[in-house]
C-alpha cells in the first residue's frame, strides 16, 4: 500500500508542478513581497506608516501565510474529481489499488504541492530578513515553517477531501469559507462578538468547526522572531487534520 | 493494514490528550490578578468619597468570546455569556446589577483590531477613550471595571431619577445618545461655541487658586447656563445625564488609575488639552472635570452629590458658600 500511495503521490505531484496557476500566483505574490519591502512603497494604518523590521515581517508574514492558503484551495481543488474525469482512476483500479490508497495519493500530492509553494514564498520572507539585517531569523525560519506548514496541509487536506465527495463549486466555496475563517480567525471571533444576535450565534458555530490557522500563523511568526508561542493551538490543528484525513476513508467515490 | 488502522486510531487519540491536556480553562491569570488589583483599591477608593460605593458590592462577569467568568471575592464560577457582545457596562442580572466585563486578552485584541480600523483614534479625539492601543494597560483595566461598577452603583442609587428625567422630554433607552448630542448640541454652532468657552474656562478654574477659581467656575457655570436656555429639552436632558452620570464614572475610573499609575501617567492620560469633538466624549471629560474641581473646593462633596442638583449645582453651592 505504502508504495503504491508513493508512486501515485509521485506521479501527481509532477503534474501540479506543471501547473501555471502555481506559477503566476508565487511570482505575483513575491512582486508583492519585494515591493512591501522596498523603500519606496509604504503601508499605512491609522494615516501612519508600518515601518520597522518586526512590523512588517509580521504583515509579510500574514501575507505568506494568505497566499499559501490560497494556493492551497487553488491547487487541491478538482485535482481528484479531474482524475476520475479523465478515467485515469481505471489505471488505479486493474492495479488493485484500493480507493483509500488512491485518494490519499493524490491528496498528498496536492499537500505537497502547496507546501512547495509556500516554502518559496517563504524563501522570499528569508530573503527580505537578510536584506534587512536580520539572518539571526533564518534558523528559526525553518521550524517557524513547520508550524505554518500545517495550516497551508490543513486547508489543501480539507479541500482534497471536500472534493472527494462533493461537485467541484461546491468543494471550492466550503474550502473557501474554511479558508476565510480560518485565517481570520481572530479578527472574525472579535467581530461576532460586536455583533451579537443571530449572525454572531452562526459565526460562533463556524468558529467552533474551523481551527485558528490565523494563530498558527502568529505562532509561527512568534517563533521565527523568538517570541513565546502557544503549542494548544498547534495540537488543536494536529488534530483537526487528524479528523479531515478521515474523510479519505470515509468518503467514496461512486463512479469508481 | 489493521497495524496502520491501529497507528492511526492511536494518533488520534493521542492528538486529541495532547490538545484536552495543552488547553488554558478558566479565568486566565492576568485576569484575577487584574480583579484582585481592582479590589486592593478598596481603601484608596474609599478616601475618595461616596462611602456607599465599594466594588466587592457587585460581581464582575468577565466575558471571553464564549462564557462569562463571574467573580465576587475569592469566588469564580462559568457561566453561560449574559451579553455575548463585547461590551464594558453594567447588567440586571437575577435582580442585581453586575459588571460587564471583556477578559483583558479579549479587550486587548479588540482594541488592536480597532485601532486597525482607525476607531481607537477617533475615540481618543472624541474624548469617549483615554487610551491608545498600544497605552491600553492592566492597570487601564483595572480601573475600567471601577469605572463600570461606579455605573451599576449609579444605577442602584438613581434608577428611578435617570428614568424621570429621561421620561421628562420623551427620551426611551432605544434612543441613541449619540444621535441626540450630534443632531441637537453638536450642529448648534452657538452651542458649541459655548461648550468651548465654558471647558476653557473650567480648565483655567482647575489652575487656579482662591477667589480666582471661584470666579471662574461662576463664569463657567453661567455659560452652561446659557447652552441649557438655546437647546431642546431632549439635548440638555442627555448633555445631564452625560455630564453627570458618566462624568462621574469617568472621575472614579480616572482616581484608580491616578491610585495604580501615579499622577504622571494620570495627567498623560486623563487631562490632555481639550479640543471640542462631536459626540457624547467631551462631556465626560467635562464631568470628570468638574469632579476634580469639587474636590479641591468642597471636600466631602461626594457624599452629598445628587442628581437633583448634579455637578453644576454643587460647584454652585460650593462657590456661594465661599
């Protein structure tokens, strides 16, 4: 079983890397990254510019994060459902490969494939650090990924397995509400909290299914600059994809 | 396979020990340690006056997002949220008032959250916040629960005076206060003109010393004379409630924090230069004002403030018996 996960996660990874949406979002996203970090463009909040090393590898930070997820829904979307369009599952199936073995291959791939781009925009986020003088971040930076890593894993694992069952539309837009609170998680717990009534009471319930992929992006952002960080919320999302993986053996598909 | 099942099954279980065993439950520390802070003020607070006022007479429902932590003394318990919004205030809860309370991590999220959105600094210009999300301490805390208690103590005492006064000019609850001051006070240019003069004169009243002071707390007190003449019944009713009830409230937050920061950071935050701005903050300022004011011309003035007379007519009092 185990090779067989690997030969199909191998061979699907190859195809995502082919993908140009990859491509077009990484590049733009590093445009972003490197204009944030310029000299010339400044950010505001408040009518005052965010300036200083920590204020902004904290928003460049978020924005990597963002983007990763992003990618994440883009690149898992439709890769398992686009398998079976094109009969490639047939291929699986005179193999004896079960069901389990293939999704699973195939969601590892789209894992894999999302991390990769994460952890080249997250090069990127090196690169501005020693630009600015701070490589003391770099070995913290690999760690501080790690922990990112499983945020970007638990979007694109939730999305494979979505798409599993569901029509494509319909595993895209949950992927993309899971995605939007997860990563405004804090912001939108604080904002349901002002509104209150029956919308807050609904936000409250989705906040209480989706992880905290925002305070996970904090964590990470804390650890790579050595501040102190909360290892609950790493276990809770350790567990939340414990809990989506297994829709890989819950879920059929019916034209197998 | 049944190995791999196993494997898994135990991850789980494992996974799910890790995040039940790593979790934080309860009141966090920085909590208690800020109600407990706000309780040590008791005697400090106790010399400030308004002998009846004492914050272990109310609980305090700490809320987090989720729950409300209710604490009175040494007591803590879970309860279900009584509000579910984020908000700093006092609620009838099973027939006693108790003070409303956001948990200092949530208070302090939401500030940087409004501070993102640009609403920390209008509030700081508008007077209804003395702080700055980056100054937004414990101690600031602290003394917003004093400030909060102060209300349900209010409310105890004047709940019956603060709905004649309201029913008086035809003002109910879902009247927004705000709306009021803005509509009615704020687009008078007469009387704001006089605000603005009279504030002026207060602050110079405060600086001051002997028959100076008294000369200009009079002044001062008959321009508000004059606003109360040109504006509509419903504008001098909430500019009295505004005045007095969260001027008041505002004096007593201010004094705990003085007790906790030291007059330095008192002064830094509570008695910036006033620029008039719309809305219901000048007039607490005004009253916390007129607070300190009483305090250097008529001690023990506390104990027989009203809201017959209120702020104006103590100073009134005062002055005429010099």
């Amino acid at each position: 079983m185990k090779s067989s996960v690997g030969i199909i996660m191998k061979t699907a990874l190859k195809e995502r890397m082919r993908r140009k949406e990859l491509y077009i979002i990484v590049i733009l996203a590093i445009l972003l990254l490197l204009l944030c970090s310029s000299d010339v463009t400044s950010i505001t909040m408040n009518g005052e510019a965010v300036t200083g090393f920590s204020n902004m590898f904290l928003l460049m930070h978020t924005l990597v994060h963002f983007v990763g997820c992003v990618l994440a829904v883009v690149l898992s979307l439709g890769t398992i459902p686009k398998e079976y369009e094109r009969k490639n599952s047939h291929l699986v199936w005179v193999r004896n490969i079960s069901q389990e073995a293939y999704h699973g291959g195939l969601t590892l791939a789209n894992v894999c494939a999302s991390l990769s781009a994460a952890a080249i925009l997250y090069l990127a986020l090196g690169v501005y650090a020693v630009t600015k003088g701070h490589g003391e971040v770099l070995l913290r930076m690999i760690p501080a990924f790690l922990i990112l890593s499983l945020s970007i894993s638990f979007v694109s694992l939730f999305v494979s397995v979505m798409s599993i069952k569901l029509p494509v539309m319909a595993a895209g837009i949950l992927g993309v509400i899971v995605m939007v609170f997860g990563v405004f998680h804090g912001m939108i717990g604080l904002f349901k909290n002002m509104l209150g009534g029956l919308g807050g009471k609904c936000m409250s319930f989705f906040l209480f299914l989706v992880p905290d992929l925002s305070g996970i992006q904090n964590a990470a952002c804390h650890f790579a600059t050595g501040e102190k960080m909360e290892a609950h919320l790493i276990f809770v999302l350790l567990f939340s994809l414990w809990v989506v993986s297994l829709g890989l053996f819950i879920f059929r598909k019916k034209e197998a | 396979m049944k190995l791999f099942k196993i494997g898994y099954a135990l991850t789980g279980f494992l996974l799910a020990a890790c995040t039940a065993f790593t979790g934080s439950y309860g009141l966090s520390k920085t909590d208690r340690e800020i109600y407990r802070r706000a309780l040590s003020l008791e005697n400090d607070m106790e010399k400030m006056g308004f002998s009846e006022f004492s914050l272990a007479d109310y609980k305090v429902r700490f809320y987090n997002g989720n729950c409300d932590y209710v604490v009175e003394g040494e007591n803590i318990s879970k309860e279900d949220a009584v509000l579910d919004v984020f908000a700093g205030t006092v609620w009838e809860v099973e027939g006693e008032y108790q003070v409303l309370i956001p948990t200092y991590e949530k208070f302090s999220a939401l500030f940087d959250m409004l501070g993102a959105a640009g609403t920390v600094s209008q509030g700081m210009s508008e007077g209804t916040m003395a702080f700055t999300e980056e100054s937004y301490s414990e101690n600031a805390h602290v003394a917003t629960i004093w400030h909060e208690a102060f209300h349900a103590w209010q409310t105890n005492r004047w709940q019956d005076e603060i709905d004649a006064l309201m029913k008086r000019v035809n003002l109910s609850a879902e009247d927004n206060r705000e709306d009021i001051i803005v509509r009615e006070a704020d687009e008078n240019p007469k009387a704001a003109a006089l605000f603005e003069e009279e504030m002026v004169l207060l602050e110079k009243a405060y600086e001051g010393e002997g028959e100076e002071k008294k000369e200009y707390i009079l002044k001062a007190l008959s321009l508000a004379e004059k606003r109360r003449e040109i504006l509509p019944d419903s504008a001098n009713a909430m500019e009295f409630y505004l005045e007095n009830l969260e001027g008041s409230a505002r004096y007593v937050e201010s004094l705990a924090y003085r007790s906790l920061e030291g007059d330095k950071a008192w002064e830094e935050h509570y008695m910036g230069e006033f620029s008039y701005e719309k809305g219901s903050g000048k007039y607490y300022q005004m009253g916390m004002l007129k607070g300190l004011l009483l305090d250097q011309t008529g001690e023990g003035w506390q104990e027989k403030f009203s809201l017959e007379e209120g702020f104006d007519g103590a100073l009134k009092g005062v002055c005429q018996e010099e």
